[in-house]
C-alpha cells in the first residue's frame, strides 16, 4: 500500500541554500577566508542597544505588540520613508515584520494562488524564489543585460509576461549583483506593471548603500503605482542589525490587512525588543549609516582592484550598490559554479557563493561580499592568486 510523502512537494523539491550549505562547509575548514554571506561584521551602533536594553529594563518587551507593529515605530517609519523615499505613507499602510523577507513571504502569500506567474529577474536574490514556490507560485526569470552592469531589460520582462502573470519581485540594489536600477529602468517597469494589471514587490534591503553617484529609487513613491506596490525594507542591513531580525513593509491600506492575515501566523508580531531597537535606530544619529556606506565603498574598491589582477580567472561589473558583487568565472562557457565553489573552498580555504544559487543566469558566477574587514579580503585574495598562480 502506498503511503503519502511525509513533506509537501512544493517543499521537497526545494534543494538546500547554496548560501548556507557554503556556511557549513566552511565550518568544516580550518582559517577560512569568508566571503560568501551577506551579513556586515561591524557591530549593531550602541545607541541601538542602549534602546532595546532600556526597554528591557522598563518592562516593555515582555508581551506581543499589536500584529502591525508599536505604534510610535510605525508612525517614524512613515516620517523616515517620506524623507528618504518619497513615500507619503500613513501608519495603517505600515506593517512592521521579522526582517525584510518575513513581510516580503507575507505580502506573496497575500498576492498570489496556486500556479500564478511571478516575475524575477535573473540573477535574483535565491530567497525570492523559494517564497514563490512555497506559496504555489511559479517563478518565471526574465535575464539582466549583465553587458550593460546587470541592467533590467524591459523588453524581456514585458514577453515574459501571461495570462498568469501576478507580480513582478525585484531586489534594488541587487542581490546578488550589486547593481542599482535607474529610476528611468523601473519607471518602465512601472508602465509594464500597469499596462498588465500587475502588482510590484519590492526587496530595498540595501536602499542606502549606492555609490559613484547612484541614487536608490523607491518605486513606490510613483503615484500612478499607489496601490500597486509592495515595498519592503529592512533595519538589518542599514544598521547592522541582521540578528535582531526587524523589518516593515508599506503598501495600500486595503492591502495591509490581507498581508497581516498572512504575517499573523508566520510571527504574530515582529519581536518587541527589536521593535525597540529599531525605534531607537530611527530617531538616533545617522552618521552609523554614513559610516557603513563609506567602509562597503572602500571595501568594494579594494575587491575590484584585487579582482583586476585575476583578469584571467574573474571577469567582473562594479556594483553600483549593496555590499556584493558577481564575478564570472572564466572561461565564460561551461563553468559549475558548485563544484569550482566547492573547489576554491577545500583547496585556497577561500568560501564564496555559487552563482547558479541566483537563479538560471547565475550559473558560471559567484557571489562575493565585502561587508567585511579589508584584512579578510586580502587574506581571501592573496590566496587566490596563490591557488591561480597569478
């Protein structure tokens, strides 16, 4: 007699994160040069802590907070996302959540049914995918033009678009590219997404670090796209914040209470100590992200220099943002980027992220990050030029 499968499908036939299995590999191997996760190594600012801890102290943390979130948070989220985002947002379209990729699993699970299309483009952060696909969704990946440094390509973005076609998801700037799309590039975005009827989602984890000029737009700021937009941040990245697991997302009050119907049983709330901590974060001194955003634009100068003398192993495009980027590996055709990971890894004790993690243009890439100490990149890449005999 048959019996059913003890896990659902949608999840069996999930393989393993590329990014944490390169975690406990590198665990594995002794002195290991780390470059392979996106999490900054400088620590949470302390008037961060000093926040949570005297919140702890007055007895503020020890019950739920409303499913929305504390509402003093929610009403300086709306303060800091018409400053910094354009967004002229009311408390009741905020929805406070654990990290950017609870509300940004929530907000999918909201917008789509069983078989509805999702549009990524590729590569694309591999999270984004696995929300899809345990919501039922199917992600469909439209290419970036990595010739013009990873650029959307709009045309291909509108043909991959159907009859179940539900959304379009982005990560801007991108994981794992490090690219930053124009405000001109999702402007045309834009006009795909109302031509078609479609919902935009968005993932602006890393909306402050841009550099050489580059400016971060928020798509939501557009007012023919009220409505039609969910975007999602995060406290994580901007203040080295990754283990208090604090996000929000703001989106049309109609909308907000069908994601809160999904982010109830994913948290019921956000943690409320980390509630805390964000607020102090927000209505704290600034200069931390300052600080960051000029230690990830010298870390990633000094990563492209270091790349520049492996020309032969690495072709690369300088993000523009974020504090990752993709190499090719070379020669461009045939490369598994598993195995050469893997490789790297064992032999020069070096751990990076295989492209093929980023969707079906990743393959033959591997991602670096340089949220790190410059001591760590150049151990990283004084052993690489030693295992390539460069």
């Amino acid at each position: 007699m048959n019996s059913r499968p003890v896990v659902s499908s949608r999840v069996s036939g999930i393989g393993k994160s590329a990014i944490h299995e390169m975690t406990r590999l590198s665990a594995e191997v002794e002195d290991v040069a780390f470059l392979s996760w996106a999490k900054p190594t400088s620590g949470t600012p302390e008037h961060i802590k000093a926040g949570a801890i005297d919140a702890i102290r007055e007895g503020l943390c020890g019950g739920y907070s409303g499913n929305a979130g504390l509402p003093l948070l929610r009403e300086r989220i709306c303060q800091k996302l018409a400053q910094d985002n354009a967004i002229d947002a009311r408390p009741s379209e905020i929805l406070v959540t654990v990290g950017a990729i609870e509300g940004l699993s929530s907000a999918i699970m909201a917008l789509i049914d069983p078989g509805d299309e999702v549009i990524l483009p590729s590569p694309t952060y591999s999270t984004h995918v696995r929300q899809v696909v345990i919501a039922s969704g199917s992600p469909v990946f439209a290419p970036l033009i990595e010739e013009d440094g990873f650029a959307l390509d709009i045309d291909a973005i509108r043909a991959a678009v159907t009859p179940r076609t539900r959304a379009i998801l982005y990560c801007s700037p991108s994981n794992p590219s490090g690219t930053t799309f124009s405000e001109q590039q999702l402007r045309e975005l834009a006009q795909v997404a109302i031509e078609h009827n479609l919902m935009v989602i968005t993932d602006e984890a890393y909306e402050y670090f841009t550099f050489d000029g580059c400016r971060h737009f928020s798509i939501g700021s557009m007012p023919e796209m009220r409505g039609r937009v969910v975007s999602c941040y995060t406290f994580t990245k901007t203040y080295a914040m990754t283990g208090w697991r604090i996000g929000y997302l703001h989106a049309d009050v109609e909308l907000v209470p069908h994601i809160t119907k999904a982010h109830i049983p994913f948290a019921i709330c956000a943690p409320v100590v980390s509630q805390y901590a964000a607020l102090a974060a927000l209505e704290g001194p600034q200069d931390c992200v300052a600080g960051f955003r000029e230690h990830y634009r010298a870390t990633r100068d000094l990563m492209c220099e270091r790349l520049d003398a492996l020309s032969s192993v690495f072709q690369y495009v300088k993000p523009s943002g974020s504090y990752l980027m993709f190499p090719r590996i070379l020669p461009a055709e045939g490369q598994d980027s598993v195995s050469f990971c893997k490789k790297l890894l064992r032999e020069a004790r070096v751990s990076t992220t295989p492209g093929a993690a980023f969707g079906p243009t990743g393959e033959g890439h591997l991602r670096l990050s340089f949220c790190v100490e410059e001591d760590e990149i150049n151990k990283a890449f004084d052993r690489m030029e030693k295992y390539f005999g460069v």
